[in-house]
C-alpha cells in the first residue's frame, strides 16, 4: 500500500454495550467516551438516541453526551437513530457530529430492528437527510445484513447494488456494510467490495464486521485486498445487534485491527497508549 493512503477507524462502545445483560451509568460511559476522545480514532459511534424500553442499554444519551469532552479531540461522535424523532433528539445536541441509520436491503431485519419497511425506511433517510443539513450533522448510513440474509429475504450483489444506487441518488457519499449476525465468508466480502468500489468510485464504503475470534483475519484481509480503508472495532471485540432475533457473535476486536494495520505497514494514527488505557477501563464494566 502507499504509506500515506488515508485509514479511517471507528470505535463503536455502542455496539459493544447495546447487547449487555446490565445497563452501565452514564456517569461510566461517559468517562469511557473521554478516554476514547484521546487515542485518535476519526469516529466514537458512542450510543443511540432509541426508545429505553428497545434498548435500555443506551437510554439517557444525551446526558452522556453533556459529559463528554470534545475539546482537545478531533474525534467526531455518532449516535444511531431508528426514526425521525430519534432524528430529531440527536440533532439537538451540539457536540453530536454524526446521525447513522441502520438500512437493510432486508424488509424482514428492517421490521424487526426499526418497525419500519423499506419504503418507510427511504422516506426516514429522506427525513433525516433535511434534519442533518437543517443541524450542520452529518448523515452515514449502515446496509444491515451487507452480506447475505438468514430471513429467506432475496439477496445477492446485484440487489445491494441496486439499493446502493438510491442511496447514491439521494446524494448519499459514507456508507457502512454491516455483516450483522457474522455470515459472510472471506471470498464474498471481497467480491461485494469489489464490485461496489467498482461501481460507485465515488463512494466511501466502511466495514462493520461482527465476527468469531478465528474467523477475524480472513474476513478483514479480504476486505483490504478489494480496497476498504474505513473500518469499525470494538475493544475486547463483544456486542453485536441484539434484535436479529440471533445469539450475538461479537464485533472484530480493536486490538486485532490495530495489529492487521501494523502488519499492513499502514499509518493508523492510534495512540497505543491510550488505547491500552481504554483498554483497561473496558475490562472493568465488562467483567
């Protein structure tokens, strides 16, 4: 690779926490969030604004948010929404920089996770596109289930392909595909990245990997070999989404990432350091 080419990261204490048994503080994730502010990450996709009685795990977002330090940090923060009023919650909130949806060419996992079909879905991207440019946020959409469907769904390249093309038309530039309950093998990941870098050059596609701790390596250097440069961890590698109606698989472990990018000779840009102390102060909420 060209030593200067541009890495993206993005650490996800959301996912991590959004499938935990117990619900940790505020007080707690937000001490969490500021030690993330410091290692470097571009993205801290720090909670979501959703109703507590879906996720009780996140509740109290903007509080977290109240208590978090943005100033010496050129991290930006991300909440996920389901709906335009979560939208509209998010947008209020000054130092949120980000509103990520959760897309699916499935209009099974789009019922189950958002109560919502994919023609409901478009117009909540439509909605959320005018809060984003109303609010100065900026707009990242995740494609749920990238590749493949356990619901019996259609599936196939050409038909992600197509739902990519309308997010295109909608003036949609970040997307991240999600590999949601852990399905994917190496060689498809390549060819769905591939095909779509091919396709639309003019978008930036990241990769959300929930993945087994054996099968990390294969699946994120398939990615690489096709040109991915955005990828999302999560330190000590749990969580997952918890309304596919399947176990969690847990999410590809930071430290696994850091250490591919090393090998990969790739500037990272990750204070160590740091992210070892973050490190520690996971380890603590999740024993």
């Amino acid at each position: 690779m060209k030593r200067n080419e541009i890495i993206k990261l993005t650490e996800s204490p959301r996912d991590a926490q959004q499938g935990l048994p117990y619900v940790i503080t505020p007080e707690k994730r937000a001490a969490y969030i500021n030690a993330l502010m410091k290692v470097g990450f571009d993205v801290i996709d720090f909670g979501s604004f959703v109703s507590p009685k879906a996720i009780p795990q996140m509740a109290e977002a903007g509080r977290v948010l109240s208590m978090v330090d943005k100033s010496l940090s050129n991290s930006k923060l991300m909440a996920i929404v389901g709906n335009l009023r979560g939208g509209s919650d998010a947008a209020t909130q000054p130092k949120l920089d980000i509103i990520g949806f959760p897309y699916s060419t499935s209009e099974t996992f789009l019922k189950k996770n958002i109560n919502a079909d994919g023609q409901q879905a478009e117009a909540i991207i439509d909605g959320l596109q005018h809060i984003c440019a109303d609010n100065g946020k900026e707009l990242r959409i995740f494609l749920s289930l990238a590749f493949g469907n356990p619901y019996n769904d259609a599936w196939d390249i050409n038909i992600l392909s197509r739902h990519t093309e309308k997010l295109a038309l909608k003036g949609i530039t970040t997307i991240t595909l999600a590999d949601t309950i852990g399905i994917a093998t190496a060689p498809l990941i390549g060819e769905v990245y591939e095909s779509l870098l091919k396709r639309f050059p003019g978008m930036e596609f990241g990769l959300h990997l929930h993945t087994r701790p054996g099968e990390w390596y294969a699946k994120l250097s398939s990615a690489w070999n096709a040109g991915c440069r955005w990828f999302e961890g999560v330190i000590s590698g749990v969580g997952g989404c918890p309304m596919t109606g399947y176990d969690l698989v847990g999410n590809l472990d930071t430290l696994s990432l850091i250490s591919f990018l090393e090998e990969k000779q790739a500037n990272h840009h990750i204070n160590t350091g740091l992210l070892l102390n973050a490190v520690r102060l996971a380890g603590e909420w999740n024993s």
